[in-house]
C-alpha cells in the first residue's frame, strides 16, 4: 500500500502479541513508527524497534502508562520530534483481566479494565491528534468483538471495548472535517498469549483437569463460521493497515470485524 510509504505511525502496546505484528506490517508498507509501551516490556519493545529497522524504516521507542496523559504525551511529542511528522495512530494498548459475574468484579479490575482500555485510548488520542497535520490522516482503534456484544464473564472488559466504539464514533464526527478518519478492529481469539495459556484453555473447558491447547481449540472452532479457533496476529494487522491507508479514504465511523465469523454464528 504505497500510500503508506514516509508516513510516520503511532503504535501503543507495540512490545509484544498484536502491537509487535502491527509495527512490522506498517514497516513493511513503509512507514516510519513511533513505539509506546509500558516500562514492564522495554525489552520487548527494543526488540519490536529492530525489526522495524530491519525492515529498512525508523523506529522511535517511548516508555510511558497510557493511564498516565502526562508519560504519553511526553512520549509521543519526543517521537514525533524525532521523526518529524505523525500521520496514523494506532490505539493498540488493552489489557484483559480474569472476570466472573459481573456483581463480583472486583472494584480495583473494574478501575483498572476502564483505565487501561478506555481512558488509555482517550490518553492516546489526546496526545496524539494534535499532531496530525493539515492533510488529515487516519486513527484505528482496537476494539473486540466483545464491543459488538455481550459476553457472560467480562463484564469490566466487555463494558470498555464498547465504550470505545462510542468514543470513535464521536471522533469520527468531530475530526472529520480535518479529514481525519477514525475506525475501530474488532479481533475474535487471536493467536497470542493472551489466548493461549493454561487459564484461557481452563476457562473454555472446565470440564477437563488439564486441558491442552487442542482441546480449547475444539470450542473455538465450534462457535466460529470458518473452521479455525483462531485469527493470526497479521490478520488484525492486516485490517489496521488497510483502514490507515488511502485504500480506506472514506471510510470513518466504521467497526472492522476480524473473527472468523463468531459473530455471525447463528448455530
């Protein structure tokens, strides 16, 4: 997608799982990448920046709590200072706690979910817009499919990823005419760690003692259209490119569903 090439991108929880995957593929298209992260994945994220460089394109690294406004705006003015433009921002920091019945969540995971998922994304965006310069550009947002629809369980994690479809919705209107467009991705399971691990595989069968990654696999795959338990990280990647790029130049307000059809799933 040349209309990527030069262009500077903003990518927050660039260290590792999904937030890696998305700098490598918008280095691939040619852009230069601003990398944010928590202190607690330095070193993943040094190693994010250099497969970014070996890709040929710069890579600026900031550490910084996106539940802090002051360390990402800090962060993102010193990127931006560096490589002298922002284009696309990339809200990609989320975290997913365990949950349970919503009446017995406790009141720290509930601050702590809507800190990081939404007031993260509200930090980032604050930070980083006002950079964007006069020819507009792009901010992709990532959302769930448990922004779409409720799931038994993720009351704190649920509630966030739709609080922020209705925080880019009203971006989309209010940044539209800086022609600035404003999308959120909706992964399904995704290939990475938050899935894959003993307490996901527990979770999705508690009928077993030990169940194995093959075992979760069987639910997963029953509950999507295509015959998969999960999407690959580059997929979500994929569909965050493509609504930054001018391939997606009218497109604004959307929500871009990356599931395996779990949410069209009708048997």
């Amino acid at each position: 997608m040349s209309s990527l090439l030069n262009k500077v991108v903003l990518v927050t929880g660039a260290g590792r799982g999904t937030g890696r995957v998305h700098c490598e593929r918008f280095a691939d298209e040619g852009a230069d990448v601003v990398l944010l992260d928590h202190v607690d994945a330095a070193e993943d994220l040094k190693d994010t920046a250099q497969l970014v460089r070996d890709r040929g394109r710069r890579a600026v690294t900031g550490l910084a709590d996106v539940t802090s406004l002051g360390e990402v705006a800090a962060a993102v003015d010193a990127g931006v200072v560096e490589l002298g433009r922002l284009d696309v921002i990339v809200a990609n920091a989320g975290i997913h706690t365990p949950g349970g019945p919503a009446w017995e969540i406790s009141a720290q995971d509930w601050q702590h979910t809507m800190d990081v998922n939404l007031t993260g994304v509200w930090h980032t965006v604050r930070a980083a817009v006002p950079h964007l310069g006069p020819d507009g550009g792009s901010v992709v947002i990532i959302s769930s499919t448990n922004g779409l629809r409720g799931t038994a369980g993720t009351a704190h994690y649920t509630a966030s990823k739709h609080a922020v479809v209705g925080l880019a919705r009203t971006l989309a209107n209010e940044l539209g005419p800086r022609n600035i467009r404003v999308n959120t991705v909706h992964p399904g399971a995704v290939a990475t760690p938050m899935v894959r691990n003993a307490a996901t595989y527990k979770r999705l069968r508690p009928d077993l003692d030990n169940p194995t990654e093959a075992d979760a696999a069987e639910v997963l795959i029953a509950r999507h259209v295509l015959p998969v338990p999960w999407v690959e990280p580059v997929d979500v990647a994929n569909a965050v490119v493509f609504l930054a790029s001018d391939h997606a130049r009218y497109i604004t307000g959307a929500q871009l569903v990356v599931d395996a059809g779990l949410t069209q799933k009708t048997t």
